[in-house]
C-alpha cells in the first residue's frame, strides 16, 4: 500500500482486536431463565429487555443516574441542579441514582455489567441534549468572536482616529 506507514495496518488490527472483543458474554441477570442460558443460540425471548425490572431503564433519566453513580457524584448536589436543567421528576431521579449506587455498592458483578450494558444500549436517548448542547456551546463561540470582531474594529478606529495626534 503506498502512502501508508507500515505501522498503520498492525494499529488498525490492534485496534479492532482491543476494541470488538472476539465473544460476548450476557450477563446471568439479563438470562430469563438457566435453561436459556445453556444453550448455542441466544434466542430473544430467553432475554430480559433492559425496560423490565430490576434495570428499568425506560427514559433519559435513568441512564444519567446510572453515568452519575458509576463516575461517584455527590447524589445531592447532582439532585440539585439537573432536574431544574431538564425539567426531570426530581423524586424518581432520586431514587434511580440511589439505586443504581447500591447495585455499585453491592458488586454483583451480573447486575453491574447488565446495567453497565443497559446504560450503553439506551444512551441514544442522550442524542438529542448532546446536540443540543454542542449547537449552544457552537452559537456561544460564534456571538464571543463576533463581540471581539467588533470589540477589535472599534479600537482599531479608534486609535486610526488619535493616531495623527501623537507624531510630529
């Protein structure tokens, strides 16, 4: 391949290798039943959906409760600022983040992974205030550069205009 560092194909093939793991293992808390989870082919109905219990995982806010317990924040003052932001149901929120903190606590590691995979399957729900939030952070860059736009032109006029009166 011309072009092409030699070390970009075994980058690439190392990257695959550490990012797609060669074998996926579902958590025993995601198994309807042991039977199901003996056998070669993983059928749908022998699977829980991450929207039944104990995951719950059927709106925006449980899987922020989730990201909020796995990173350790501090439940009252996340409490505090989120719901008024997003306009969620600050007792439910409260109860999802306490309880997504005790499945931590406890260190089942069955019910860590599938929520842990629960929390990744519906993080699409986070699309829209990502984008939201990338469109304000790109609208507040813009409005900065054009305050230092005109903040600039005006001192450059400005010092055009007294310019003369400093030389001789």
């Amino acid at each position: 391949m011309p072009l092409l560092p030699v070390c970009l194909i075994e980058d690439l093939y190392t990257t695959i290798n550490d990012v797609f793991p060669k074998q996926i293992l579902i958590p025993q808390a995601l198994w309807l039943n042991t039977t199901c989870a003996d056998q070669a082919v993983v059928l749908a109905a022998c699977l829980k959906t991450c929207q039944d219990e104990p995951f719950a995982y059927t709106n925006l806010q449980a899987v922020l409760a989730w990201g909020l317990a796995e990173a350790g924040a501090n439940v009252t003052q996340v409490t505090g600022l989120l719901p008024s932001l997003l306009r969620f149901n600050t007792s439910l929120f409260l109860e999802q983040i306490l309880r997504s903190s005790k499945v931590l606590d406890d260190k089942d590691p069955s019910l860590v992974g599938s929520n842990r995979l629960c929390a990744a399957v519906n993080s699409y729900r986070l699309v829209s205030y990502v984008a939201g939030l990338a469109v304000a952070l790109a609208l507040a860059v813009l409005l900065l550069r054009i305050a230092l736009a005109v903040l600039f032109g005006a001192f450059a006029g400005a010092f055009a205009v007294f310019l003369p009166s400093f030389t001789w």
